[in-house]
C-alpha cells in the first residue's frame, strides 16, 4: 500500500509541477538535483559549468514535463535530458572530436585493486581526451548501448566501440601507474 502512495504522490507532484506549481517544481529539483549534478559533472570537468548544465537543463525538463508519459523512470526521463544537455554544451564548445577508427578490441578492465578514492578515479576520467570521456561515460556510467551512442552522437558505431576501448587502455594504465607509484615500484 506504501509503495502505491508514493507513486501516487509522484504523479501529484508531476500533475502541480506541469502547471507551474512552484512548491511541486522545487520538490522535484531538490529530490533529483544532487543525483543530476553528478550526472553533469561527469561531463564537464569544472563543478561551476556542471552545476549551469544542470540548471540550464532542469529548466527544459519542466517546459517538456508535459511529455513525460509515465512510462518508466521519471528519474531516467530527467537524467536522459541532463545527459543531452551535456552532449550538446560539449558539442558547442568544440571540445569533442572523434578518430574514425576501425581497429576495436573489446577489452574489459583487469580486476586491478586500484585503492582509489572515488574522486581519484574521477579525476583520472576527467584526464580522459573529451571524445573519449564522452563515450567511456555514455557507455559505462549511463548504460547506452554502442548503437544509442552511435546515433545520439552521429558516429559510427564501430567509433564508438574504438573510443570506448581507447578511454579503457588508458584508464589502466594510469590506475596500474598510480599504484606503481603508491609502491614506490614507478
């Protein structure tokens, strides 16, 4: 009965928000926004532009609450539009560009035991090249699949699979230089 009454409530809250009920829209920005601002951090390596990423797409995601048809996740809704946001701000910036490559080697990390800190690890994504970060987080943070990506991105889908790859080789090497060095064996 509990679970019912929140999702009831959650429509309630969409229903206020759709009429511009700000109490219901500032619900729904202070329930999602800590989630979406590490969603748009992924993406833009200052915390100032990602916190503008986010504003700027919460703004679109109460203009188009009206299309939200409850079918999945309103989180999902929501992350998927913070995660257009981001493509297309890089895509302004002129900060991505992709190697058409054919070579694509699907290889997965090695279970390395890092010891990195979560913002370590973030740091050594963010020393990602931009066109790499972007497919390394599309496929492996946000879950699309090589042909979402592919057309969300307007590459082929054999570029993406190649940049994935790339961002993954470079990852462990910086992870297995970091421990080196954490050793002292460097």
């Amino acid at each position: 009965m509990k679970v019912i009454a929140l999702h009831q409530e959650q429509h309630e809250i969409i229903a206020l928000a759709v009429e511009n009920n700000r109490h219901a829209q500032q619900k729904i920005y202070t329930q999602y926004a800590p989630k979406m601002l590490s969603v748009c951090r992924q993406y833009a390596k200052d915390v100032h532009h990602a916190e503008d990423l986010m504003i700027t797409a919460f703004m679109k995601v109460f203009a188009n609450l009206r299309n939200f048809k409850h079918e999945g996740s309103f989180e999902g809704w929501i992350r998927r539009i913070m995660v257009n946001e981001c493509i297309s701000w890089l895509r302004v910036q002129k900060k991505v560009s992709f190697m058409e490559d054919s070579f694509y080697k699907e290889e997965g990390f090695n279970d390395v035991e890092s010891g990195l800190s979560v913002d370590d690890i973030q740091n050594l994504i963010d020393g990602l090249p931009d066109g790499y970060r972007m497919i390394f987080n599309l496929y492996a943070i946000e879950g699309y699949k090589h042909k979402e990506i592919a057309e969300m991105l307007g590459i082929n889908e054999g570029t993406s699979k190649s940049q994935l790859s790339h961002a993954r080789r470079i990852l462990q090497e910086k992870i297995v230089e970091s421990k080196n060095y954490e050793n002292g064996t460097e």
